[in-house]
C-alpha cells in the first residue's frame, strides 16, 4: 500500500494534464462546431430571408399580373360587345341603304311612266 501513496504523486501532475488537456481538445472542438454551426444558421436565415422576400415579391406581382389581366379581360369584352353592335350597325345600314336603293329605282320608274304619260305615249 506505500508504494501506492508513493506512485500517485508522481503520476498524479500527468494524469492531471492529460485530463486538463482532454477536456481542453473536446472544448476546444466543441466550440468549433458550434461556431461553424451558428454561422451555417446564420447563412441560412439569410438564405430563408431572401427567400421570402423573393417569394413575397413574386406574390405581389402575380397579384399585380392578375388585376391587370382581369382589367384587359373584361376591357377585351367590352370591346367585342362594342364590335358586334358596330356591326349590327352597319347591317342594317347595308339594308337601308340597299332599300334606299330599290327605292330610288321605283321612283325613278314611277317618274318615267308620269312623264311617258304626259306626253301621251
């Protein structure tokens, strides 16, 4: 049992650094990972910023692109409503003006057979 008590002082400053250095290196490494670890995190939440800033910028112009397609929709039906009573229109000017015509032609018969009779033909 004395030879006991007379190695551990001997070994005992080894063993003391060989543990004091131990737990040093794990400290060490475990600080490491949890500083590279912190700025992955870091790097990712700006990554996820910029992500939803870009995401919310998309979205905001898709509501914009929406609101304005709406408006050239219904602008567009209201312009081809608009050309078909244009043209409606000029139908029944067509036929007016093809009636104005026969018309015309039955007058002037008429006024060709008042003169013929005048005259007595």
């Amino acid at each position: 049992m004395t030879d006991l008590f007379a190695i551990v002082p001997n070994w005992l400053p080894g063993w003391l650094s060989a543990g004091a250095a131990a737990g040093g290196g794990f400290g060490v490494i475990k600080w490491g990972l949890e500083f590279l670890g912190g700025r992955m995190d870091k790097r990712e939440a700006a990554i996820d910023a910029g992500t939803q800033m870009l995401i919310a910028s998309l979205e905001a112009r898709l509501n914009a692109l929406t609101a304005r397609l709406d408006k050239v929709e219904t602008e567009l039906a209201d312009c081809r409503r608009k050309h078909a009573e244009a043209e409606a229109k000029v139908m029944r000017l067509e036929a007016m003006q093809q009636g104005y015509g026969r018309a015309r032609e039955q007058a002037a018969l008429i006024v060709a057979a008042e003169r013929l009779e005048q005259r007595g033909i």
